[in-house]
C-alpha cells in the first residue's frame, strides 16, 4: 500500500483514469461493431457510412494512448478492405 500521500493521490488519479479508458475502449469498439455488424449483414453503403463514423473514433483512441497508432490503421485498414471486396 502507498505510504506517501503523492502515492496515494497517484493511485486515485489512476483509478479515475481506467474508468474513462475503459469508457473510451468501449465506445471504441462499439463503432467497430457496428462495421462487421453491417459487413456480415452484406449492406455495403450501411457498412461504409459505419466506417466513416467509425474510423475517426479509432484514431481518437490512438492519439490518446488507449492503442498505438499502428494497430488503429490496421483496424481501419482491414475493415475498409472487407468493404472493398464487398459485392457492389
């Protein structure tokens, strides 16, 4: 257990810090489910507009920490190439 009281505000700063990650993390992926959610239903405009909405929320989590910057465009890289290879 923290004994400093920096320690301890650091420990209360961090527990704040994981509930708004994890908020983040989730809206995060909630967006990315509503892209395979659409791929899987075959709809490929619903799919597309799901994207653009989606890859900026993406991004966001990147440039605040919750992922590195080169698993997001991946993640915005395979899904656009599944939409892509989508039958018109």
């Amino acid at each position: 257990m923290a004994n400093t009281s920096s320690a301890k505000k650091a420990i209360r700063k961090i527990a704040r810090r994981t509930i708004v990650n994890g908020d983040r993390r989730t809206r995060m992926r909630t967006f990315i489910k509503r892209v395979e959610t659409a791929i899987a239903a075959g709809d490929r405009s619903g799919a597309m507009d799901a994207l653009k909405a989606a890859e900026p929320e993406i991004m966001r989590a990147a440039g605040r920490g919750l992922l590195p910057k080169n698993t997001a465009s991946r993640k915005v890289s395979r899904l656009s190439q599944r939409i892509r290879v989508m039958p018109a």
